[in-house]
C-alpha cells in the first residue's frame, strides 16, 4: 500500500478539523484589518497571510474530503462585515498577525506531532515554514516601527550556580530570592498575550449586538485585566517592567465588523490556548506564590470557559467536531 494512501488516523482528523476552523476565524479578522489598515508594509504582511492561508485551506479541505468526512463550516464571509468602520489601530493590527503567528505555529507544531502520514506531514512542514517566515517579518517591522516590546534584560554572573536549599521554593516562608530568567520569560510571554485577550474583548465588546455577547465580553476583559494585574506585580516587585497595555490602540467605533458568533468564538480560542501557556508557566514556575498565582488563574479561566460554552451552545454557534463511534448504541439500535 502506498504511504500516502493509509487512512488518516482521529488524531490526524482532528487536527486537520481544530486547523481549519480556528484558520477560518483569524482569516475573517485579517480580512478585515487588511480593509482598515493604512500603513503599507502592515498592509502587505496581512495580504501575505491571507493569501498563504488561502492555499493552506485548499489543501486541508482536499485531506479532509478524501477522508469521506464533512468540512467543517468554520468562518466565512457571511461572519464579517464589509465596510465597518476601523475598530483597531494599525500597531495593533500588527501585535494581533504577530501573536496570532505564534499561535499558528504552536498549532502547526502540535498538529506534526500527531501525523504519520507522509503527505500530512509534508504539509505541515510546508506551514511551519510559512508561519516562521511571517513570524520574523513580524518582529523586524515591530522593531522598524519601535513598538516590539523586549523582555528584562540580565547582567550575567560570572560562574555557574547551584541551587543550596529549599529557601529557593519558598516565598511564603523565609526568604524570597529574586526571579529566575525562566519564570520571567513565561511571565512576560502571558501578561502579553492576557493583554491582547484583553483589548480585543474591549474592543469586541464595543461592537457586539447580543447583550448576553457583550456582558461575557466586558467579563472576560475583566478576568483578563486582573490576570494582567496579578502576574505584572510578581515582576513589578523585583523592580522588572511589565508588558504594556494596548488599550489606547481601538477606537470608539460601535460598528461591529464581524459576527458575535465569530467574536465569541474568538475570545473563547485565546481562553483555551492561554491554559498551555499558563501550564508552561506553571511547570517552570519555581517559587510557590508564582505557583499559587498561575493555579489560580488556570482555574478562574476554566470557570470563564464554562461560561463561554453555554453561550456558544445556547446559540448553536459551537460546531461539533468528529466523534468516535458509539459502540453501545449501535448495538442497542441493531
């Protein structure tokens, strides 16, 4: 049998299914802010994106067509708005591609992870390489323009350390020993990506037509202010910068340029892959309060979660993906 001929497995399937829908969604948003976007180079990343997409999305529907299964309906133009007036600053456009970027290839990663196939393989390799490439493009214009935010700089020690006793883990009780360069780069990494949850549902909330949408928006931006707060007083503390703030970058516009479904929908993905970096931040995480802090946070966003589904639920917006067959009901219904 030829490689590329086996069946794709559920973790391929899966994947394929989490790749599309979640593409289709950014897809819409970088329609939109390509429409609004006045700067030219900012203008051109995004059309790049879109159109690196474009082919992306060819290719899972082929795989997934031959697989015999449904293509999932995800995002299309009926969830965006042409001609709604600019809701986002172009800086913040380009934190939005450069972040999202790091999402994608984080997705991209995780979905090579789990393929066997060759072809599959190759096209996530193929992804990987379109993804990486943007993600550079990204931070030399941010740096070009001065707005890519550097984390804590370290004066270097002179010889190698080791770790003598258990006041290392200790913040509650004895001493409190300064942060160590592994906590700070997760620290740093989620303050900004809670800070980009954070402006977006301001600005979604601005926009949205539900009351229901809007009330869960201003309370995801709530909890995401307050994660912000919490994790920046942990580096405020040992007199490191926090990430700034993006809220100054959306307008005062009430025009929704998309779907509250898709808004919805887009908070709830920033909520769910916030657990992984919350989680990477957790397992480096070597001083109790940070401990306490990320578990803390990881529960809070489950409990915001919860909340997310029975809104997407309740309006028939969460599109269902593949299920193993039922074993015990098709033998019940023979």
């Amino acid at each position: 049998m030829d490689k590329d001929d086996l069946k794709l497995t559920s973790s391929e399937i899966g994947t394929l299914w989490g790749e599309y829908v979640n593409g289709t969604a950014v897809d819409m948003v970088n329609r939109y802010m390509v429409s609004i976007i006045e700067d030219e180079k900012i203008k051109a990343l995004f059309e790049d994106a879109i159109q690196v997409f474009a082919e992306q999305k060819k290719q899972i529907k082929t795989f997934i067509k031959n697989e015999g299964f449904p293509v999932p309906i995800g995002f299309n133009e009926s969830d965006l708005k042409t001609g709604a007036k600019r809701l986002f600053s172009d800086i913040f456009c380009l934190h939005y591609l450069h972040i999202m970027t790091m999402h994608g290839l984080l997705g991209h990663t995780a979905s090579l992870s789990s393929s066997v196939r060759e072809d599959l393989r190759r096209f996530y390799d193929s992804s990987g390489d379109d993804g990486m490439k943007l993600f550079h493009q990204t931070i030399d214009l941010l740096l070009e323009k001065g707005h890519f935010q550097r984390d804590p700089y370290f004066y270097p020690r002179s010889n190698p350390e080791f770790v003598s006793g258990q006041q290392f883990l200790n913040r509650f009780f004895g001493s409190k020993r300064p942060l160590a360069a592994t906590e700070i780069a997760n620290l740093s990494m989620n303050i900004k990506k809670k800070v980009m949850a954070k402006t977006l549902s301001i600005g979604f909330s601005q926009a949205a037509q539900s009351k229901e949408v809007r009330k869960f928006l201003k309370s995801a931006q709530d909890s995401a202010d307050q994660q912000i707060q919490s994790l920046g007083k942990i580096l405020h503390n040992d007199n490191l910068p926090v990430p700034m703030s993006w809220e100054t970058e959306v307008t005062t516009s009430q025009d929704p340029p998309f779907s509250d479904k898709l808004m919805l929908y887009h908070i709830g993905f920033l909520l769910q892959a916030s657990q992984g970096y919350h989680g990477a931040g957790l397992a480096t995480a070597m001083r109790t309060d940070i401990v306490a802090e990320y578990e803390k946070i990881i529960l809070k966003n489950l409990m915001v979660t919860k909340e997310w589904f029975n809104i997407m639920t309740k309006n028939r917006w969460f599109e269902q993906p593949p299920l193993a067959p039922d074993r015990k009901k098709i033998a019940k219904d023979k």
